[in-house]
C-alpha cells in the first residue's frame, strides 16, 4: 500500500468508527488487537492488513470497498463535518457515511435561504422533542411510588 492510500484508509476508518459512535476499546477487542495498535491505525503510523479491515468494516456495518470506493477517492476524503461544518481538511473533523454524504451534497444544491429555513425546521423539532423528553422525565419523577399510592389509599 503507498502511504497516501495507508493515510486514506487510516482517515476513513477513525472517521466511520466516530460516525458510529463505537469507541476505540470496543472496536479493537471486536477485531482482536490493543486500542494502541488500532490507534496506530487509525493515525496511519502502521499498516492495516486486508484481514483486520475486512474485521472492521463487517463490525461497521460497510462492506470492505468503502475505504477503497471511488466515492470515497472522488471526495478525496478530506470533506468532513465538524459541529455541523463542512470544510476541508479538519483533522478533527468526522467523515459523512456514504447516505449522508448524498444528502449533503443535495442539501447544499439548495438556494441559501431554503437551506437556512431547514435549518430552522430542524432545530425546532430538535427543541419540542427534547421539550417534551424532559416534560416526560418531569411527569415521571412526580408520579408517586407504588408504596406511595398505598400509603396515600389508606389514609
């Protein structure tokens, strides 16, 4: 493997791991190595064999070409998302799953001002369906215990 490609799959693989939200510990035990060694990894200092990436991608849900795709040398890789951001080459960023990169690319075919009304659409629901979480957590701890209700029944 040249270096670029070891770079580009180390890139892709951190960035699918974060995406699925699968900590380092989780997906080195699953694939039989040290969080060390998937660090390594994941920086690119070493190597991935073609047997630990087929481990990783089957534990990812993405069949092996994702960290070879044409999609994925096409976009060079370097588009990530950070804090909702697109931009390039942020080192701390997260790469797009392959569906969300379709829709970024959709969503950013769109006028300005309909991608700003989207946005708003999307926070808003974001704020009632946390509303109305902590509405319902609320309600929950107010509700008196069983032995409550028996207490309060024989008064």
């Amino acid at each position: 493997m040249h270096h670029t490609e070891t770079a580009d799959i180390a890139a892709r693989l951190l960035g699918l791991r974060q995406l699925r939200n699968v900590t380092q510990m989780e997906l080195a035990t699953h694939i039989g190595v040290s969080y060390q060694q998937l660090q390594k990894y994941e920086r690119g200092r070493n190597r991935i064999s073609p047997a630990m990436l087929q481990r990783c991608a089957a534990y990812l849900g993405v069949p092996i070409d994702y960290f070879f795709s044409e999609h994925a040398r096409l976009s060079n890789i370097t588009t990530r998302v950070r804090k909702g951001a697109v931009g390039r080459n942020q080192a701390s960023a997260r790469l797009l799953d392959p569906s969300d990169w379709k829709m970024w690319q959709q969503f950013s075919a769109l006028p300005s001002s309909l991608q700003d009304s989207i946005r708003s659409l999307v926070a808003d629901i974001h704020d009632v369906h946390l509303g109305r979480k902590a509405a319902s957590e609320r309600a929950r701890a107010a509700r008196p215990t069983g032995r409550a209700k028996q207490n309060a029944a024989v008064q």
